[in-house]
C-alpha cells in the first residue's frame, strides 16, 4: 500500500506541524508514504466563493498529482469532502473516479483502512472536541445532537484511548464555529459571533486544549481565543494522536 499525503495549502503556510506530525503518525503505523512534490490546492476556496469552473484545471491538476496511489490521506476533512464531493464537475475519467474514491480524512483512514483501534501515547489535559460541519455532516465522522446528545465519533472514540486524557462533554457539541471558509470574510460579524459562541462552551466545561480535524476551524477559534486573552490552548488531533505535547 502506498499512500500520497495531501496537505492543504493553509496548512502548508501556517501549521506545517500538522503537516510533519501526520506524516510521522503514518510512518510509526509502517505505512509507505509518499508527499507529491508538484500538489497544490484543491481548488476548494475558489469554489466556495462561486468561481467553480475555475477550479477545473485546479482539480485536473490534483488528479495528475494523486491518481497513481493506493490511498490519499489528508489531515483536513473539508479537503477530503472538496474531492469526493465536488470533483463531480470534471469528465469522470478512471483515475478521476479513483482520486474521488481513494482519499480519506486523516482519522477516518486510520480507523476505516489500517482499523485502529488505540493510540498508546499520553496526553494528560482536559480535552475538547470540534467537530467540523464538513467532518460531521458530509463525511459522516460523527453522530449528530439531533440524533442523540452522546457525543461519539471516530475521532472521540481514539481519543478515549489515550492515557491520561480527559474528554469535555460540551453543551452543544456539534455546533459551527462559523468560520465556513470564505463565509468568515464575506460575513465576519456572524462568524466572529458563532466562534465567540462556540468557545464560551468550552470555556464553561473548563477545556484546557481545543482539537478537531480540520486545521481551519481551530484557526478560527484560536484567533478568538487569542483576542480574549484566555487560557485555552489549541492543537490538532494529528499532534495528539502522534504523541506531540506542549
């Protein structure tokens, strides 16, 4: 099995931590990994601000890039979901079909194909989980509120392995933090106002660490974090899972 990690490009620029500690994760898994050099973006932020037909080259691009490997893993469920949902609107070649088929958020390749069960490392902090809207409600990763108010999911489900961890159960744990991409530029107001929401939740269940699969939300709520001056911490469950500590 050869894999190609897919690291998208805010995570390439702004937290390429994520980036080495989902590598180094795989490879102490013995996976064969490989980083295609040429990668770019996956077009996804031109796409949410309704320039999708010049994300065309962008997807063909990502095809060439990614087509040759058995699986594509990225840290980043909104990536994830941006390829198999949205490279519908290129000709569905064989390799297109297989790129759409073969590329899996981070956690959810770790329990789906290499079944995962535990991670033996040790985080000793009280621990918040954000779920993505993309993670949630287009991967499927976790249950939602409305279903049931037990909180559980792929990702929740390896954290509970981890040694001396403990898990916020939070009031509302599967509500946005408004950051929605390019929603938090064209409506910064609600976004600010949702993330300012989002992080008063944690802050009342005493979270000490804020984590989640996808780095853009925890950007988000950092900066708010940050702006109020409060003594939460965030980090992404690549880095947790990979035994990175503070």
């Amino acid at each position: 099995m050869t894999i190609g990690l897919f690291i998208p490009c805010y995570v390439d620029q702004f937290f390429p931590q994520e980036g080495i500690a989902t590598l180094q994760l795989l490879e102490k898994l013995g996976l064969n990994v490989e980083y295609p050099i040429l990668q770019t973006c996956c077009g996804q932020p031109m796409a949410n601000s309704g320039f999708e037909k010049s994300s065309v080259c962008v997807y063909e691009l990502f095809v060439k890039n990614f087509s040759m490997y058995d699986y594509i893993v990225t840290p980043t469920g909104s990536c994830a979901y941006h390829v198999q949902k949205h490279f519908n609107k290129i000709n569905q070649t064989p390799e297109v079909v297989k790129v759409r088929s073969s590329i899996f958020e981070l956690v959810s390749f770790l329990t789906e194909v290499v079944n995962t069960t535990e991670i033996a490392v040790s985080f000793p902090y009280q621990v918040g989980f954000h779920q993505s809207c993309h993670g949630q409600r287009g991967l499927g990763l976790s249950n939602a509120s409305e279903v049931t108010s037990h909180q559980d999911g792929q990702a929740i489900r390896l954290l509970r392995t981890i040694k001396d961890i403990k898990l916020t159960q939070l009031t509302r744990p599967d509500e946005c933090c408004g950051f929605g991409g390019t929603f938090c530029v064209s409506e910064e107001a609600v976004s600010a106002r949702m993330g300012i929401d989002r992080i008063a939740d944690h802050v009342r269940n005493k979270t000490e660490v804020i984590t989640g699969g996808d780095m853009s939300c925890l950007m988000h709520l950092d900066g708010i974090i940050k702006r109020q001056r409060l003594p939460i911490k965030v980090k992404h469950i690549a880095e947790i899972l990979n035994g990175n500590n503070f």
